[in-house]
C-alpha cells in the first residue's frame, strides 16, 4: 500500500483522526426551531461511510438570534444537544470523527435561506434585530442593533454553554466559527468595527480570544478545538494576513489547536481571487508564521491536489465542502485515486 499524506493520520490533543480529508461545515437550513432531524443523521453518517476522517457539522448557532437563518440549527438548550446526539455516535461507528460549528452570525442575522430567496426575514415574518458591533448593516440585511457589554458577555457565555452541550452530545471536536463576516469576524474586521470601547481598536480580537478561553475552559483537556478564519478579507484596509497571524499566535496561546483558514464574507464587494485551491497559501502562511496546525479549504476538489497541499506543507488536513456534497463517497473515491486501499465500509465489501 502507498504511504499518503491524505491518507496518515493525525492526532490532536486525545482524538485521532483516521485520515486528513475532512468535511467543511456546511449550512443545510433544514432545521425547524434549530434541531436535527433525520436528514441530519442520515447527511452526517453517509460522509462517515464515504470515508472522511472528520464531519464538521455546521454552523450552529449559540443562541436563537444568532443563527443565520431561520432554517439553521442550534444548541442553545440542552434539548438541541439531544437532537445531534443521533448523529454524531452513528458517524463514530462508521470511524469517523464528528465536530460541530458554533457560530454567532451577528449582523448577519435573520436572513432568508438560500431556497426561500434573497434579503431578510422581517419581524412579522418570524426575523428579529441581529446583533452587529454598530448599526451599520450588511449590504441587503437588516439593520442590527449596536451590541452593549452586556450583550457581548451573553454571547461569551452563550458559545461555553453551547460548547457544554456539545460535549454532552459526543462530539470529538469544537470549532469556533470566526470567519465569513459574521459575529467574530465583524468585530475582527476594521472595515466592520469602528467601535471606540474596549471592543474596537486594539480591542477588535478581545471578542475572538474571550470566546476562545470561555469555549477551552467549557470542554475536557482532551478535545481538540479549533477555529475558522477568514484570513483576509481581500479589501485594502481590510482585515489581513498579517492580522490573522498575530491572531493565530494569540489563539494558540488561548487554548486553539487548529486555525481552520477560510477568507471573505466581511463585506460584499471584495474582489476575490477564486480560483482552484486559492486560499491555500493563506493556510500556508499562517502554519509556517505561526507555528500552528492549519486546514486548508476552498476548490480542492481532486486527490492529487489534497495530496499537494499536505506535502507542501500548506496545512495538516484538507477541508472539502461542494465535492463532498457531489460525492459522499469521495474518501473512498480519493483512496483509490492515489493507490490506497479504499476504506470500503465492512457491509460494502463485496464484490
Ligand atoms: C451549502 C454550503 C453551506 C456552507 N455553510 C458553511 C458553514 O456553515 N460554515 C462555514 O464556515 N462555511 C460554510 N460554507 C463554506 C464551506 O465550508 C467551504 O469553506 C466552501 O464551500 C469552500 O470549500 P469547497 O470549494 O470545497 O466547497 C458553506 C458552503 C456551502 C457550499
């Protein structure tokens, strides 16, 4: 059997994962009151059978009114862990590792999933005033309401107590969703952020690292944790490289074992170079400038090209999402495509 990168393990902290092809947390918008259902099970589990090393549930949000939509999932009681609980011990069986997401969506709050259509749900609809760091919305949603102190501490406690009630639930890994213009990143970003508190200036990650020490000090020693980035928000002015790997440092130093590197979503005019893998060499940079694990994601959609990121030192696992949505079995499929033997689920051996 050929040695790959894709396919060695990897051990962070007391969870080994079987291989380093994982799936990108992905919002479905196919909860009702933020539970899981059985299409959550049964999505969760065939990407275990389909041989990914890790499922990363999507983004949940921490409390009700920090959910994208609402049609995402939560975990706001203990109720909502109860709900996931299903999903996650089915994926365990079938070898894979299950994480989940949590995520505050800030002004980004309220909006229309994708198959109900464009803008915000109004109030008499069943939307509510998102949470922003000042009024100032995102192009198309509503207007937020500027966050107090008292706000920001609910949100802190909010993503603990979520992260409790993931734990209860089985899951094998947390990751904090800092990324894509929502909650974190919005105070992160000083295209967003033009607070004068504590909170903005210097203050801009004082949100990202007191929700990095409330969710580390909620879960076991022995559970991995990471964080999503988006490690630039391609504006000049904008946040940056540079930003993410001071914030990548401080991270570390705050309890996170794996900076999952992402970029965009501040703002809506950013020209983004999207291209096959173009967000690789920011994992890149962030692994080898601060010293931490990394995960790659975006367009890497053939084995080959998870295999290049791996050995060239890139990052320390590949996040799929659309290639996985197009093809559940795409561990397997990427197993052969580099000359491993594919990891068959037992009932499927058959020939
Ligand atoms: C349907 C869909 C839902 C997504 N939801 C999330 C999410 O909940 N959290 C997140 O961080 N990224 C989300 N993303 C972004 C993906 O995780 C991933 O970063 C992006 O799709 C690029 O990877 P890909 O080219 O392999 O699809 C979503 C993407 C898709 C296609």
């Amino acid at each position: 059997m050929v040695a790959t990168h894709v396919f060695s393990p990897l051990s962070i902290r007391s969870v080994t994962f079987r291989n380093r092809l994982w799936v990108s947390p992905m919002c479905m918008y196919s909860c009702t009151d933020g539970f899981a259902n059985e299409f959550h099970r049964v999505h969760t589990g065939q990407y275990a059978l389909g041989g990914a090393g890790l499922v990363m549930m999507e983004a949940t949000g921490v409390v009700p009114e920090g959910r994208i939509t609402a049609d995402c999932m939560g975990l706001w009681s203990d109720a909502h862990a109860e709900s996931l609980a299903p999903a996650v011990a089915f994926a365990q069986t079938q070898g894979a590792r299950v994480g989940i997401q949590l995520a505050h969506a800030g002004r980004k709050a309220s909006a229309n999933a994708p198959h109900r259509g464009p803008g915000f749900v109004s109030a008499a609809d069943g939307g509510w005033t998102p949470l922003g760091p000042t009024e100032e919305p995102f192009r198309g949603l509503a207007g937020p309401r500027a966050a107090t102190a008292a706000d920001l501490e609910a949100v802190v406690a909010g993503f603990a107590a979520a992260a409790r009630r993931a734990v209860s639930a089985g899951f094998d890994v947390i990751e904090v969703h800092g990324a894509h213009g929502y909650l974190l990143h919005q105070f992160a970003s000083p295209l967003v952020n033009t607070r004068t508190d504590a909170w903005g200036g210097a203050g801009r990650t004082k949100l990202a690292l007191d929700v990095a020490d409330a969710v580390r000090s909620a879960i076991p020693d022995s559970m991995p944790l990471f964080y999503r980035v988006s490690a630039t928000d391609w504006v000049d002015g904008g946040w940056s490289v540079d930003d993410t790997v001071e914030l990548s440092v401080a991270l570390r130093a705050h309890g996170v074992d794996l900076i999952d590197v992402s970029s965009g979503g501040a703002v809506p005019d950013a020209a983004i170079p999207v291209a096959p893998g173009y967000q690789v060499p920011l994992a890149k940079q962030v692994r080898e400038r601060a010293g931490v694990l990394t995960s790659a994601v975006g367009l890497i959609d053939e084995a080959a090209a998870a295999e290049q990121v791996l050995a060239s030192g890139a990052a320390d696992a590949v996040m799929m999402g659309r290639r996985w949505l197009r093809d559940p079995y795409s561990g397997v499929h990427f197993a052969d495509a580099l000359g491993v033997d594919a990891p068959w689920p037992r009932q499927y051996a058959r020939r």
